[in-house]
C-alpha cells in the first residue's frame, strides 16, 4: 500500500511532532511503499524568514534519519524539490468550490489568531490536495484534527474525476487515535504556536527546564491526583512501557509523589529514550552532504511517479 504524509519546517521538532507524526509515520513505512515530504511550500504560508525555512528544512531531513528513517526504504524529499505539486494545485483549482475551502477549519483558526489572511493560507488545502493525488496515495496518516484536510483531498479528486474522467485514486485515511493530541508544557496541543513545546533534539539543561515548567494543580505531595488529569502523566505513558506506565499512575493514585518528583522522573524517561537517536544524529551531522545527496535522491524517485500522474492530468483537461 502507497502510503503519503508530509511535515512543515515550520520550527525545531518536539515531541508533538515524534509521537503525532514521526513514530507513526516510521512504522507504517517500515510495511508499506512509503512517501514522506518536507513541505516547505506550506511553510510559507506562515511567512518565515529565508535563513530560518532553509535551516529547518534542514533539520527535519537530520531528525527524521537520526530516529530511524531508512532511505532506502522510504522516499524523504522537498516539497519544493518536485514542482508538479505546484502545477498539478493549479488544474485542481479549476474544480474547486469556494464553498468547500471556507468551511475548513484551519484557515479559520489561523485568521483568528490573528495570521494574516492570503490566498496561500485559503488555498493551502488544494495544494494538500495535489501533494497526495500526485502520487496516487492509498492511504495518508492523520491525526482527528486534521481529517477535514483529506475530506477535502477526496471531495476535489472526485469532481475531478467526475469531470474529465477517472485519473485519481481516492485516497483513505489512517486515523492515528491514539495520539491524537499530545499536550504541552501548558496542557493544550503541543505546538510550536502556542510556545509550549518539549524539544526531540536539544541542550540536557533547556530541555529538563521545560519539563520542569509543564503546568499543574495546587495538590500537596501527599495528596492522591488522578493521573488522568496530569499532563505529566500523558506524556510519560507515550515513553514508558505499560508496566512502568500502571506503576507511575498507581503512585499518582496513591499520594506521596509531588509533581517535581514525577517530573524528574518523565525528563530521565525521554532523555533515555531519545539516546539512541542523539547518537545517530551527531554522526550524521558529520557528513551533512549525505542529508543533501539523501533529499535529491528522494525528490528524482518521487518525480519519476508525479511526472506520470501530471501527465495525465493535463491531456485530460487539454493542455498537453
């Protein structure tokens, strides 16, 4: 099965990013004809700085091989690097209702918290849309938050097909429920956004300091809390094994534990967990033109399919 996912470069990855898109995504291509892309177009639509997209581009490519992603497995690539996605969001323009497009909730969201509306931001799902028709993806690994976006994808590939003919698979989701929401240091969605993020990759010292900061009640070390309730506990369950995990809540359940004890506990948890990783990722920052040769391998493997699916898209409108 064709699977498709892709991650904006919008900043340094956390633990949000890992358990919300990385682990999963490394684990549905460890059985399946996968296709990850870096999307730096989407990127844009949050404007950052030149030096700031280029070197966290960068920094995806590097974290995703240092958890584990074998090249010669898995296609990893640019957005940018493959230009049908771009030309290919243009034709599928054509048949896409305004109507459809302003009642997706990103676009919403974002306007109100007070990102600068533009046609990139309004029409960022049509370009969703292209980066996985143009591979004829089977399936797209997405989280309950973001499955409005791949309704949209198979409501446009359907009246594109309606319209000129069958030219694209209709693609299903892979609801990823179980980590549908990771919180942050605040106990909303961890997001670069709301500035409440836990690092994969960093400084021992930054890192302890923002598990140190993870909001919590006012209960007394001897009080019982329901573990449920703690986004210490959230967090450390997506780490530990379940054994671990039942022991670290009955301790919650039980009293005596104070939140800066659980918390020190879940920092040596993830700092252990990521050890592997932190190994891999100073090696391959030996060899930084491995990245490079690595991301241009990917995009001319993801070209040879996208160049045919474009293709076809354009005798079927008329212009090739």
């Amino acid at each position: 099965m064709r699977v498709l996912s892709g991650i904006q470069p919008s900043g340094i990855l956390h633990l949000g990013n890992y358990f919300g898109m990385m682990r999963p995504s490394l684990e549905l291509a460890a059985k399946n004809d996968a296709y990850y892309f870096i999307a730096n177009y989407h990127a844009l639509t949050s404007q950052p700085e030149a030096a700031d997209l280029k070197g966290f581009t960068f920094e995806v490519a590097l974290d995703f091989l240092a958890c584990g992603l074998d090249p010669a497995k898995t296609v990893l690539f640019r957005q940018s690097d493959v230009p049908e996605h771009v030309e290919l969001s243009w034709l599928l323009s054509q048949v896409t209702p305004m109507g459809l497009l302003e009642r997706c909730h990103s676009y919403k969201d974002k306007t109100a918290r007070g990102v600068a509306a533009n046609h990139g931001l309004f029409a960022y799902p049509v370009l969703m849309a292209a980066d996985i028709l143009i591979y004829q993806a089977e399936a797209v690994p997405v989280g309950k938050d973001q499955k409005q976006h791949l309704e949209v994808t198979r409501d446009i590939a359907i009246k594109f097909n309606e319209k000129y003919g069958e030219t694209f698979h209709i693609p299903d989701p892979i609801i990823q429920e179980e980590v549908a929401v990771i919180p942050g240091l605040d106990g909303q969605k961890m997001s670069k956004s709301y500035h409440n993020t836990i690092p994969i990759f960093g400084e021992e010292k930054d890192i302890r300091k923002r598990v140190m900061a993870i909001v919590t009640d006012s209960l007394r070390p001897e009080d019982p809390k329901d573990p449920d309730q703690s986004t210490i506990f959230q967090l450390y369950q997506l780490i530990a094994n379940p054994s671990d995990t039942e022991q670290f809540a009955a301790r919650f359940r039980q009293g005596g534990m104070g939140y800066g004890d659980a918390k020190k506990e879940f920092f040596a948890r993830i700092w252990e967990y990521f050890a592997p990783a932190r190994a891999r990722r100073e090696e391959l920052l030996k060899n930084k033109d491995h990245i490079e040769h690595v991301l241009r391998e990917g995009a001319q493997k993801a070209r040879a399919i996208a160049e045919k699916t474009l293709k076809s898209a354009r005798e079927r409108v008329g212009i090739e």
